[in-house]
C-alpha cells in the first residue's frame, strides 16, 4: 500500500532543459543496446495468452520483471465490493478470483522532480479462430519489421516500453529524482475496474503516462462506453404452429433497429461535440454477442444480445443509460403484443468520455521528447474507443497522456506492432521520465 506521494506540480521543473545533449544521446544509446532484449521480453509477454480470468501467468512475468528492477512490489486481488462504491466502477459480471494487479514502485534517494504513473493493462481480448491468423496468435514472430501476437500492440508492447525506458535513464548513468508506479493492470478491456482499483488503493502521481497503442500520437478525447446485456422474451410453440407464438429472435432484430437509431441520432449531434465533429461515425454501438432459442423446430422463447454503446465526453453514464433503456421501450412497444419482453442489464463498462485539455507541463515536455524521438511534431487525435485514462482525468484531475506505437489490426486478426515505431516511442518515453521526473548522477 503506497504512502501519500510528497511531490506536487509546484516543485521546480527539472525538464528536458536539464538535460544536456551527451546525457540525451546516452538515453537514447540506451535504449537502442537494449532493444534486442526488450523484443525479446515483449514476445514472452504475449506469449501469456493473458484472456479475461487468465491474467496470472503474464502477471506473473511482469512481478518478476519489476522486482529484477529493484521495484517495490505490490500485488493484490481486485475487490469488486470496494470497486463497486465508485461512480467510475464498471458492473462486475464474473469471479474476480485469482485477478490481481501489480505495481512496482521506484522510490528516489532524494525527491527533486514530479512524480509519475506508467500504467498498462495485461489482459486482453479473445483470440478468434485461429485459422484465420496467419500464424498461431500467441507465437509472438516477427516478420517484415513487425511483431505480431494478440496483445502484441494493446498492449503487451507498451508495457515492455515503458519497463525499458527505466532502464535505458539508469543505463545511461542516472536514477529519476522522483517516485514512479509502474502498474500493471486487468479489467482494461471490459470495465476499467482494474485501474480504479489501483487509485483505490492510493497511488496518485503528478502525470500519468499510458503508452496505448495510438500511432505514435497523442490522445486528445475518447468516448465513454457501456457495456449490456439486452433480453428479448418470446413464446415458445412448434414449428407448424409458428404464427401462434412469438419467435425472439425476430424480435430482437427489431430492438437492435432501434438501437440504430439512437445511434444514428447522437452521430448526427457530432458537430456540437469538439474533438469529434470531424468524425463520420464517431459513435458506434455494436452488438458483440448473440445468442438465442433452445431448438431448430422450436419458435424461440428467448433471445440475448450484448450490446456496446458509445457516449461523447459531458454525457454522463446515467444519461446514455436512460436513453438507450427508451429506445428499448419503445421497441418493446413497437412489437405490439404482451407475449414480448425486453430488458436489459449492465455487464461491464459504465463509464464516461472525456477531453483532456491542451497547455499542460506534461504534453509540453512529451511534444519536445517525441520530436527528439522522431524528428517530427507530436500529433494529437481523437479515438471513438475507450481508455482507463479516463479515471485519471475525470475522477483525479491529473494530466494523462495517452501515447503508444504504430500498430495494426488491434483486436482483430494478425495483430501488430511496428518495431521501429516501438523502438522511437521507448526512447521518447525514457527522455520523457528523465524530463519529468528529473536525474541525479548514479552512485
């Protein structure tokens, strides 16, 4: 459990300013000598096929990599009863058995800069079938300058990045002269819950940094995002009375119409949201999951569906939960028999958008170490996805920046990082700690 965190915003900014060009090229030299065995580490981390429930096996990888660094370790099972009292806390669907976070904490001899969060999350999404892959998707390769793997971009890389930016500022010659939590989370991909509990728990910093997998640019705005689990109730009966019962199935085509034009409605309100009126589609409400009826020649009694809907920054969870129940009263009413029932519950993400603002210290300092990285402005965008950063900015005020590498087909198959574009955000990353946090001289 982590003790109050003494640094404030108010300490003497120790920035890239304070360092010279050799001790710059020397984290920058850092991290290129290393990068071999930060491939190597990232490959053994998706390697961990680390699925919902199925996290302990990469965590295990990441207590073990903290503590060869010297890391003060922290591990410990999410509470959903404690989550639960949060406004922020996601609806809890399955055991929490068995899930732990870890963070491992870097403590300075003496604190002269700000203090830092580099939070990642472990846990990924489903791997699909795997003969689509065009290799299996927890061989972790490496082919043509990309590396490929489920997780390997969201985001097994960032997490290898931002471990070996830490070493690439002590390789150079310097220790960071403030705190930094280094968390490894769970619940990323389906409540956010595992990033409130760490806040839960204590740890707080002066920036946070989440190295997502977000083309080498900034994240200005996302979405907020609930998660669902809409039931249509029908009436059984055989087949060759078919027109006597009410088939949910059908039914349930005709809620998911509905829903469309919620959808349809809140897109059509981009333009009043900044950040999102250039986006086509910003909204999307997509129906992940389906399943329904009990036999083929059965007129199916009962259909669920889950549903993911999207929300723009200043509505609030409670607001788009209203909403998206009258659209299903109206499609309950629409159906226009007492034979049909539609209800819905929540089953994970209850969270809200947000903008994070322009001007801080922290963006300043990131737009210089990027370009040092790249040798091009840092560039910002806004993503219709959701991010824990979230419970940073709208439930603790701090500046959060969301930054990671190039990648390709997240979520989908073939996921991959691009290896140069990893390698660039590492170093940014490391100048980027060396900057905020500020250095002392090791030994």
């Amino acid at each position: 459990m982590p003790s109050a965190d003494p640094t404030s915003s108010t300490l003497a900014d120790a920035g890239a300013a304070a360092l010279d060009e050799t001790a710059r090229r020397a984290i920058l030299d850092a991290v290129d000598a290393a990068f071999d065995r930060q491939l190597a580490f990232t490959q053994e981390l998706i390697r961990e096929p680390s699925l919902r429930g199925r996290e302990a096996g990469a965590q295990d990888l990441m207590e073990r990599a903290m503590a060869e660094r010297g890391l003060e370790l922290d591990r410990w099972q999410l509470d959903p009863e404690e989550i639960g009292t949060h406004v922020g806390a996601g609806a809890v669907a399955i055991s929490y058995e068995g899930m732990t976070n870890v963070v491992g904490s870097y403590e300075p001899a003496e604190t002269l800069g700000r203090s830092l969060i580099l939070n990642g999350h472990v846990d990924v999404v489903p791997d699909g079938p795997h003969e689509q892959w065009a290799r299996n998707p927890w061989d972790a390769h490496i082919e043509d300058g990309w590396l490929y793997g489920r997780g390997s971009g969201d985001m097994k890389a960032g997490l290898g990045a931002m471990l070996f930016a830490f070493d690439a500022v002590r390789a150079a010659g310097f220790d960071p002269a403030a705190r930094i939590h280094f968390q490894s989370v769970v619940e990323e991909e389906s409540t956010g819950n595992g990033t409130l509990a760490a806040i839960q728990r204590g740890y707080t910093a002066d920036a946070v940094l989440i190295p997502e997998p977000e083309e080498d640019m900034l994240v200005r705005a996302n979405v907020g995002v609930i998660w669902a689990k809409v039931r249509v109730g029908g009436t059984p009966t055989h087949v060759r009375e078919m027109t006597s019962g009410f088939n949910a199935i059908d039914a349930a085509i005709a809620v998911v119409a509905q829903l469309r034009v919620l959808e349809a409605e809140w897109n059509a309100e981009r333009s009043r949201h900044p950040h999102f009126e250039h986006l086509d589609h910003p909204i999307n409400f997509n129906i992940g999951q389906i399943s329904g009826g009990d036999w083929p020649s059965s007129v199916p009694a009962w259909c669920e569906f889950e549903l993911r809907a999207a929300l723009y920054p200043g509505m609030t969870a409670d607001e788009a939960w209203a909403r998206i129940l009258e659209q299903l009263a109206i499609a309950e009413a629409a159906l226009g028999t007492a034979d049909a029932t539609v209800t819905a519950e929540k089953t994970g993400f209850y969270a809200e958008g947000y903008v994070l603002e322009e001007g801080s210290d922290a963006e300043r300092l990131l737009g210089e170490t990027h370009e040092a990285a790249f040798g091009s402005p840092l560039d910002s965008f806004t993503t219709p996805g959701y991010i824990d950063s979230r419970l940073f900015v709208l439930y603790e005020g701090l500046p959060t920046l969301v930054y990671g590498p190039k990648t390709e087909q997240i979520h989908g198959y073939d996921e991959r990082t691009s290896i140069d574009s990893l390698r660039r955000v590492t170093k940014s990353i490391a100048l980027f700690i060396a900057g905020w946090c500020g250095v002392t001289p090791r030994g």
